[in-house]
C-alpha cells in the first residue's frame, strides 16, 4: 500500500507540476496583457458555504441557473485557464474544434462520461458545470483537495482549519490570490455579473472572507453530523483509495469528524459577527423540502437580482431536483462510527436526550468554544 501510495503521489506531482507552472506563469502574463484586471470590482459576490453533502451543490447550480446576473465558475476555467490569456486560448480552440467536426470535444465528452459512470452517484460534474472554485488555488496550495493524496500532511489540515491555524500573512497571500482569480472571471465574463461561489471548505473562510469582501453576503448550509460524516467518508472513498489511503482509517476518520465539527461550530458563531442581512443559514432537510422557496428567502434577505427569465429556470430546476433521488448509500457502521458520541463531538445532544430534556435537535445548550475540536483532533493524532 505504502509504495503504491508513493508511486501514484509522485506520477500525480509530476503531471500536476508543470501544468501548475503553466498556470502561474500565464496568471502573471496576465497583469502585462491585461493592466486594468486589478481595477475589476467584485460587487456583492454570494458565498454558499456550509457542511459538505449538506446540499451546497444542489444550491449552488440551482442559483446558477439565474444566468442573466449570476456568473460562476465552470470546472474548465478552474483546472485548464485560470488566466484571462487561457480562457481566450480555450476559446480560440473551441472554435477551431467545432469547424472541423469536435473531434477533440467528442474526446473530452468520453472522458466526461468514464468520469460520470464511476462517480457519478457521489458527485456529478462535467467541464462546463458550475464546480467549487478553490480548485483555482491548486497552483498556490491553496486547496484542500490535496487532502485525497496526503491525508497525513498536517500542512494539508491546518490549510482546512484556515481561520485558527494559519499565520495571517498566510491567510492574506491565499485571499490576494482568490480574489485576483474572482477578478480575472469578471474580467472574461464581464464586470456586470454578481459573482456566486460555493466552496464547502471555504465555510473556515467565512470571516476572512467577509473582511476581504466587505459587501458579500452568505448562505450557510448545516445537515445533521450523523448524515454528513459518513456521507463526506463514503464520497471521498474511491478518489483516496485510487491514491492509495483508505478513508476508514481511524485517524482520517477522526480529523475528518473534528472538522466537520468546527464548521459546524463557524455556522453557530458566525450570526454573532455577521448581520441578518448578511448572512442566513438554511437546513439540509429545509432545503430539499422546497428548494425553490429557499431561493425566494435569500432573494427577499439579500436583494439578489432574479429576473423573470432566470426565475422560470430556476423554479423548473427546482421542480426536476424534488424528482432526484440520490444512489449514494453509506451508514454509521462502516466507518465505525456511532451516532452518540458523534452528535457529542458536535457539542449537540443525542435526540433521546434532546427530547427527555425539551431541547430541539439543532440545539447545543453547552455550547464548546470553537478551539475545542482542535484539540480533540491532536489526541486523536496521538493516540494512534
């Protein structure tokens, strides 16, 4: 396992090296072709953060869906052009490519659909889908994705626990380098759009985030841990054992639940620093009851432009997801993990205790400060 693990992390470096490089050297041939990218305004960009598998994904391409004053980034811009130089070679080539019969997005769309029929279940995806843009910071080991190849790099998880474990020049460099990659997709796009983004990892972001962008708003999407947990595993299961690791590995486990567990303790603060106005956080159960009226609660607390054109979409895309039903299965079980002292590690009550105690599920009456999963994390570390 070791040396398979080795061999698959060194062939993955060697290909993502020079491709990383590419991109750090067309992002810098970006600030002498293009003068005026730093002066491109981020109006009012909308953040979707939260728990993963709490519906951030149903959200995020449900809004998008509002394309006349949304603008988000698809999964091409983020892993093949990041820079405004490479978006319009792409583009460039796309059209060479059409006039001579797609051979090479014909290609891409085999590859797509390989990709889709292996993961399909857990996460759907495609080039031109709205995709998590701190994918965009691959370059700059600025995302957490690094995660799948070297889950027992501390780096990797004090990079998780952004607002608590990274210097503050560190946090700073990482928020400079997003949001040039944000101005740069205005830049392309136009600079009329509001930008949307929908990163799960950003949720320990969340207040640097809204000091960078002092007139963002933010949804916040919460699901009960022993759903999340175990469906976070189970997602990551393949992409880590093509890596080599294993996911049911007690220590990833444990680092993985102590995480979770400090977004959910973010979401629970985060009303104390940000306004109503400016923040709102939704239920996954709440979401996936009616989707569309969550839309219309964040349209009414922000003043989010949707036109009538993008309405119509967006209630249709509504109307088709309350069709879905998801074939990812997982359980509890097969991480070894038991639902009490889960909900405990989340500083919530068992829902037997919650209801001999009057207490609601989302309720934590003793309420942990926010360091306190940290530490949990550490003598987890040690004692295995």
């Amino acid at each position: 396992m070791r040396i398979w693990n080795a061999i698959i992390g060194v062939t993955i470096r060697l290909v993502c090296l020079p491709v990383f490089l590419i991109h750090r050297v067309a992002l810098r041939l970006d600030t002498w072709l293009y003068p005026s990218l730093q002066e491109v305004p981020i109006k009012k960009p909308l953040f979707i953060v939260g728990l993963p598998r709490s519906g951030t994904t149903l959200l995020h391409r449900l809004i998008a869906k509002e394309n006349q004053h949304f603008t988000t980034m698809p999964l091409w811009e983020l892993v093949l052009a990041p820079a405004v130089c490479q978006k319009r070679l792409v583009g460039r080539l796309t059209r060479v490519d059409r006039s001579i019969g797609h051979p090479l997005g014909k290609l891409l769309h085999l590859v797509e659909r390989q990709c889709v029929r292996r993961f399909g279940s857990v996460h759907t995806s495609s080039l031109r889908a709205p995709e998590e843009d701190y994918l965009g910071l691959l370059p700059f080991g600025g995302c957490f994705l690094k995660v799948l190849i070297d889950p027992m790099n501390q780096s990797v998880w004090d990079l998780a626990f952004f607002d608590q474990r990274l210097e503050s020049e560190q946090q700073q460099r990482l928020l400079s380098r997003y949001r040039g990659l944000v101005q740069r997709h205005l830049f392309y796009r136009g600079h009329h759009y509001r930008y949307l983004s929908k990163n799960p990892s950003f949720t320990s972001w969340l207040i640097p985030l809204s000091e960078t962008f002092p007139d963002a708003c933010f949804i916040g999407l919460r699901r009960q841990p022993e759903q999340c947990v175990p469906s976070q595993l189970s997602s990551l299961r393949d992409g880590m054992k093509l890596l080599g690791n294993d996911v049911t590995s007690p220590t990833i486990i444990s680092r993985f639940v102590d995480l979770l567990a400090h977004y959910w303790f973010v979401l629970e603060c985060a009303p104390q620093v940000l306004p109503p106005t400016r923040l709102m956080c939704i239920e996954y159960d709440e979401l996936v009851s009616d989707s569309f009226a969550v839309i219309e609660k964040a349209v009414t607390r922000f003043g989010l432009p949707l036109s009538e054109d993008g309405r119509r979409e967006v209630r249709q895309a509504c109307e088709q997801q309350r069709h879905y039903r998801s074939r990812h299965v997982y359980s509890l079980e097969e991480f070894g993990l038991d639902r009490i002292p889960l909900r405990a590690a989340f500083g919530l009550k068992s829902h037997s205790e919650a209801n001999d105690s009057g207490t609601s599920q989302g309720e934590a009456p003793q309420r942990r400060p926010l360091v306190t999963p940290s530490h949990m994390v550490h003598k987890a570390t040690e004692a295995s």
